[in-house]
C-alpha cells in the first residue's frame, strides 16, 4: 500500500509576514472599514452554511462593501470558513468576533500589486513602507507600515514583482497589525542559510509530540535507522511562559538540530501532514491535568510550518507524509525490530513511507 507524499511547497504556498502599522490619517474611516468587512464576512460565512446561491450571496456583499475586489475577498474567505465548518460538525462565527480585519486578495491575472491594500513605497532612512488603503465610502486611507529590515528588503522587490495578498487586523483599540503573504519560492530564495544539502545518504523522519520532538535518521540504502534521539521543550508548555519567547525558543533548537543533521549526511526531511481539516470528534479524556494542559497548549501545526520552511531555508528537501496508521505500525515495526517506544516508532514508519515515495518518484522533484 503506498500512502501519500507530498512536497511541503503543495501545503505552504506563502508565508506571511506581520508588520506595525502606524499613522493612519483618518482612523475613524478605517475602524468603519474593518467593522463593514468582518460583519458581512460573518453574515456570509453563515449564508454559505446554510447553503445559500452563490448569486444571491455575491449581490449581498457587493450592497455592503461597494467594492468589487473586497467582495471577491470577503466571500473567499467565507467559503473557506463554512467549508472547515461543515467538515468540524462546527458553526461559523458562534462565539461573535475576536477581532475586526480588512482582506484584499492578489489578483493573479495582474502582474504585481494589490489594488486596496497597497504597499507604494519604501523609506530606507526610516525602514517603512507608504500604505494606501482604498475607501469605497470616501477618501482613501494612507499609513505607514514597519517591517524588520530583511523582511523589508523582500517586500520591495516583492512589489514590483508578483502579486501579494494583504490582510488589516485590529485586535486592541489603536493597534493595527497588516499581513503580507509573500509566496515561498521568493521568501526561501532571499532568506536561504545555504543552497543545498552536504550529502545525499541519509534521510530524517519526525514525530511531533507536546513539549518534544523526535527523530529518527535512516540509511537510503539499507533502510536501516542509524542514530535517534529527541529535543525537548517542557518549559514551552509550562503556564505564563510569555508567547514572545516561544517561538524564538523553538527556533533557536531547530536551527542547532539542522545544523548537526546537515554535517550528518541527510539530505530529506519527513513530516507527517497535519494540514488535513479532520472530523470533529469526542474531546479527549486526560487522566492528568498536567497533560491536558500541555497537549492543548502546545501548537502543533504552527511548529511544523516553522520546522518546514527553516528546513528549506537549510536546503533540505522537506516532504509531508500521510500519518494514517502510522502507530499501530510503530507497534510492529519499531517496537519488536529494534525496540523503539511509539514515538521513535512512529518516526520510523514516516521515514519509511517517504523512501517508498523516493525509490519511485524522485527524478520528477526539483529543489528551490
């Protein structure tokens, strides 16, 4: 039975970046803006659920917002909610609002830009870029947006080369935060650590726990595991333990991890594809608080997108792996050839799966 592999790339097809948006000439005209579009996304949202026509549902939007492209962009993002919903057995929008945001997608049949959100130009002296926002209901907004320097550096030749989606958020009265999704080929090509990988021996499977991760490396030849061993981030999940640190925490292991499995020899790295919306089941029933508390603190799906693109960014070839199964496996695989407990076990049967997929399909991939 062969299971599906994929290449990272297929899953994360952008990567967003956040950035301070600051000195917005007319505020109030903006909250108004926010507050028209997160209300007919939730109205939308809901109409879809219910199994509304399409026609009757883009005439709704376009009365409230009067703009083409942010009605385009209101019902894309509406169907992708009710789509999710119906899926999770769950209801769009059931606890109101979290925050008010503005959506404008890129439009691929324009070479570069966004025609409502757009980034017109950038202030080295000051490392900012001018924003203008599009108003239907009166004058256009005008802000200015904060990059860090690097990010800055991609939004600039960004802009005068592909398309980008941009996202207004307001989560705090005052504080606004815009998002921009640069396409990963463009992220990886200017934020590379190095090009490739040293040698093309061995390959890495992954289990992704709460609190650690563990990994096994395998001979492409023998398919034999050579060395396992795990990182640990207890501290991540312990309660006040400021969300700032988390990430660069995490971080700052990985990068020393890819940097030892690079001199190692391995040239692949196996996830397994937590990206798939499954149906809602039973909650779960922990015998422990302590454990509960950790497994549904610790975010598991943004550690794998973190632990993917860095490990593009280190020129490895990264591969999602389809998890089906894959700890009744580890029982018989790993636990009775080589003594594994399920995690290392688990590890294992990924890495197995993705060399299934490379002995058969490896001349068709390219790298970054």
């Amino acid at each position: 039975m062969e299971f599906e592999v994929i290449p990272i790339q297929q899953v994360i097809q952008n990567v967003t970046v956040v950035g301070k948006l600051g000195d917005i000439s007319d505020e109030n005209e903006l909250r108004k803006l926010l507050i028209r579009f997160s209300i007919s996304t939730m109205i939308v949202s809901k109409y879809m659920y219910k199994g509304y026509s399409k026609k009757f549902v883009e005439r709704e939007v376009y009365d409230i917002l009067k703009n083409y492209i942010y009605a385009e962009s209101c019902i894309k993002q509406a169907k992708a909610i009710s789509e999710a919903c119906k899926v999770t057995n769950g209801v769009p929008y059931e606890n109101g609002l979290k925050s008010l945001f503005l959506f404008s997608r890129g439009n691929k049949w324009e070479r570069y830009g966004n025609r409502n959100i757009k980034l017109i130009k950038y202030h080295k002296d000051g490392n900012y870029f001018d924003v203008e926002i599009v108003n239907p209901f009166g004058k256009n907004i005008f802000a200015k947006a904060y990059f860090g320097k690097r990010t800055s550096i991609i939004l600039d030749t960004l802009t005068t080369v592909h398309h980008y989606s941009a996202r207004i958020v307001c989560r705090e009265l005052g504080k606004c935060t815009i998002h921009i999704s640069i396409p990963i080929e463009i992220y990886v090509r200017h934020t590379k650590v190095y090009d490739s990988f040293v040698c093309d021996r061995y390959v890495c499977g992954f289990d992704l726990n709460a609190g650690f991760v563990n990994f096994v490396i395998v001979d492409k030849l023998t398919w034999k595991p050579v060395y396992w061993s795990r990182i640990e981030f207890w501290e991540v999940c312990s309660p006040g333990y400021p969300k700032d640190r988390l990430y660069t925490e995490l971080l700052h292991k990985i990068g020393n991890l890819y940097e030892w499995l690079r001199y190692f020899g391995v040239s692949d790295l196996f996830f397994e594809n937590l990206f798939k919306v499954k149906p809602k089941k039973q909650k779960r029933k922990f015998k422990s608080k302590n454990v509960a508390r950790k497994v549904t603190r610790f975010p598991k799906r943004k550690l794998l997108t973190y632990m993917g693109v860095k490990g593009l960014k280190y020129g490895f070839r990264v591969w999602l792996v389809d998890p089906r199964g894959s700890s009744l496996s580890a029982k018989y695989l790993g636990k009775y050839l080589y003594n594994f407990d399920r995690h290392y076990g688990a590890a294992y049967v990924i890495t197995l799966r993705g060399l299934q997929h490379l002995s058969k399909h490896m001349k068709t991939y390219t790298i970054i």
